[in-house]
C-alpha cells in the first residue's frame, strides 16, 4: 500500500516543483497601474487645476498652490482630503473641488499617463 501512495504522490510532487513562476503580465500590468497618471481639468469659473494621482494620494496644482491629498470613504466615485480641508471628488472625468459649500464643479480637458 505504501509503494502505491509514493508513486501517487511522485508525480503530484513533481508538477509543484515545475509551477510557473507567477504570471509576469499581470505582475507588470499592477506595477503600470500604479503609475503616477495626470490629468487637467477646467473648471466652472474657466480656472484648470491639474491633478496627479498616484496610488492612494492626488496632488492638486492650481498654478498658485499645491496641495496633497489622501483618498478617503465614499460612497462613489473616489474622494480626496487635503489637511487644509480641500475636498476633491471625482467620478467619470468629473470633479467637485473646494471646501464645503464652495465648491465648484470641474471636467477632465487632458488625461495624460506619466511616463
């Protein structure tokens, strides 16, 4: 019986040994998406802010400032919160920027991935 369960076990041993390496594509495609991406978007008052995503942050640059912001809860789309109490919200190539009830409504002009 013994002899039996070695030369089941042999080969099932030898398939382990000879698993492929993990799928290099998608390895290189994670890694691509957590590639810093830029996108512009123009505002309701004609101002552009130009937005860089990389991972769990967003830098807003309003061409007079720039501000760092961490992902945060939401029911939809993905938000933004900066220390300074800058909220930014967007969801399909629109955004709300602003802090509270000043906000203002922004669409994407440029999508530009980082290289």
């Amino acid at each position: 019986m013994h002899k039996y369960l070695a030369l089941f076990l042999l080969p099932l041993s030898l398939i382990a040994c000879n698993a492929e390496p993990e799928d290099a594509d998608a390895e290189l495609a994670e890694l691509a998406a957590e590639q810093p991406r830029t996108e512009v978007y123009q505002c309701e008052d004609k101002s552009e802010i130009e937005v860089t995503y990389a991972g769990d942050t967003a830098v807003i640059n309003t061409g007079e400032q720039q501000y760092l912001m961490t992902l945060a809860v939401s029911a939809s789309g993905a938000r933004y919160v900066s220390d300074e109490g800058l909220e930014w919200h967007v969801k399909g190539g629109e955004g709300i920027y602003g802090v509270n009830d000043d906000t203002q409504i922004c669409s994407v002009i440029v999508d530009t991935p980082e290289s």
